[in-house]
C-alpha cells in the first residue's frame, strides 16, 4: 500500500488549488408576471462554482468545472436545487485540440416529483486556423427521472474571420433520442450566423436556423378539463431566428437586447375545442427582452431583465402573452 506523508499531501493540494478559480454566490430575485391571474415572487439564493485546470503535459491538460445553486422560492414554490459537474482531458498539437470528458447536471425542487438527473459522454475535435476554426462534436446522452430517455448527437460547426470586426459562424446537427418504451425521434437541423463588432463596447449578432424533427409518438394534453391524444406530437419543421445586441455603456454597466423567434409548423393538425382538426398547426413564438447589469468594484451586482413570451398558433389552447420582470441583487466572493 502506498503512504503518503502530509507534506506531500499539502504540495498536491496547493498545485491543485493554485490552478482553481472558485466563486460564490449569495443573493436574492425577484420575478413579476403579468399571467392571468398576475403573480410575483422572490428567491433568496446560494450559489458557487469551481473550475480546475491542471497542465498534465506540454500538450495535455485534466479539466474539471462542478456549480450548484440552492434557492427558496417564496411564495408555494419552496426549495430548489440545482448541480453540475464535469471532467475531461485535453489535447492541443499545433492547429489541432481535442477534448474528452463526461459531464452531469442534477436539478429539484420540493414538489415530491423525481429529481432530473442528465449526463453526457463528449467528444470535441477542432482545427483550429488563423483565419478559420472547423468542430466536430459528438456526445452520448441519457436523462432520468419521471422520464427516462437516452440519445446520440452531433454537431459539425465552423467560425471564419470577416475582417477585423466579423465572424461568420456555420453549422449542421442531428441526433436520434429513443424515450423509455416508445419509438426512436430523430432530428437534423442547420444554422448560420454573423457577430460585427463595430466599436469595442458593443457586439450585434444575428443567427438563423432550420430544424426538421420526426416523431411518431403522441401525448397526452387536458384542455378546459377533457383529455385529448394528439398524434405524433414531437414532429415539426421550424425556423428559427435571433437578433441579438449587447454593450459594456461604461466600467461596470452592461445591456442586452435579444429577439428569439420561431415559426414551428407541426406535422398533426390544430386543435379547436377539444378535437384535432384536418388543418396542420402552426406556431409562432417570440421572446423579446431587454436586461442591464451594473456590477461595483466586482463584488456587488444588480441586474434587470424586462421581456415578454408571445405565442400565437391556430390551436387556441397554445396561445399566450405574458410579461415579465426579473430583479436579482447578488453578492460575489471569489
């Protein structure tokens, strides 16, 4: 059996905590909907992450990255829990970096429901130019809790500079998800996308993507207290678009503003009443928000998120705006 003495136990401890960034965080949020009927709430909260980085070569390196955040929401919604962790190894030779490792997220909350338990096998392979960087991304998937569910996917994407102010970014996905005893879904999709920094404070950008995802299993839905089966109701073609804008306006002080929107156009009909017609659905979705974030001597931050979630589609039961409104004052320790 291998001994080890205390010196050389205080060694390997200070080489590991001379290459971590820790941080924590304790604070509070507050969120308003204007909902039907309108709610508000708050969360008092402690949160923290580790990163280490550990040089195991001149060309290898042992990551690992673990964060949690504890909150209690108040009113009805009580304790929640949020984990993640992660592991891996990298490699770099001249343009070349790969990267393996696994990862695992882990959230609750008090309702007495399962927790959701998720975690990944990844793999990343980069070549990485001075004009151009191409990824190939594969992972293996799996999910537990009320629904169980494992799947395979992969991503190819590429970043070429435009200039000195611009990237173009490029990239094809697809996977295959087998839920607990149904039939396998599967989905392949495509994306592009351009960020131009005019100025150094301020970074516009704007991605669009098309997704085609097919699924012959149906679900389960209660409308104005009636049980209705809709089939095949995970398959759809949708594109999707995403401005976004966000600047530094001065040392400390942030803002944000961004426009997700999708039209998503299922492959079973609408639902008028409690019946599924012969006329496909449709659905038009939008996320408008504006935030700002002001952050003194690195230590205290207050941030404000202003948005709405609008929904519209020819399935009444789909429909919806709402707004909203998030304050969240924290207090940092790193």
């Amino acid at each position: 059996m291998k001994t080890w003495s205390l010196p050389c136990v205080l060694l390997l401890a200070g080489a590991l905590l001379a290459s971590a960034e820790v941080s924590l965080t304790a604070g509070t949020s507050g969120e308003a909907s204007l909902a039907d009927p309108p709610t508000a709430g708050i969360e008092p909260f402690f949160a923290g992450s580790a990163s280490i980085t550990r040089a195991l070569s001149d060309s290898a390196s042992g990551l690992a990255d673990a964060a949690f955040r504890l909150g209690y929401g108040w009113p009805g919604q009580g304790l929640t829990w949020f984990a993640f962790g992660s592991a891996g190894l990298s490699w770099r030779g001249g343009p070349f970096f790969a990267m393996a490792g696994g990862s695992a997220t882990g959230e609750g909350d008090a309702t007495g429901s399962l927790p959701l338990v998720a975690g990944a096998a990844e793999l990343e392979l980069t070549l990485d130019m001075s004009t151009f960087t191409v990824s190939l991304a594969p992972a293996l998937r799996a999910r537990w809790g009320e629904e169980r569910s494992a799947g395979v996917d992969g991503e190819m994407s590429s970043i070429v500079s435009a200039g000195d102010s611009a990237v173009l970014r490029a990239k094809l996905r697809g996977g295959v998800l087998w839920p607990q005893a149904l039939p396998a879904e599967w989905w392949v999709g495509a994306g592009l996308g351009a960020s131009w920094y005019p100025t150094p404070p301020l970074v516009v950008s704007l991605d669009a993507g098309v997704t085609r995802r097919f699924s012959a299993n149906a679900a389960e839905v209660t409308i104005d207290g009636a049980a209705l089966t809709i089939p095949s109701a995970a398959s759809y073609l949708e594109v999707s678009l995403l401005p976004e804008l966000s600047a530094s306006l001065e040392r400390g002080l942030r803002m944000g503003l961004s426009v997700p929107a999708a039209f998503r156009a299922m492959d079973h009909g609408s639902v008028v009443g409690t019946a599924v017609t012969a006329e496909p659905e449709w659905v038009f979705s939008a996320e408008p928000a504006a935030s700002l974030r002001i952050e003194t001597s690195g230590t205290l931050a207050l941030e404000a998120t202003l948005g709405c979630d609008l929904v519209f589609s020819n399935s009444s039961y789909l429909e919806k705006l709402v707004a909203h409104l998030t304050v969240e004052a924290s207090v940092a320790l790193d």
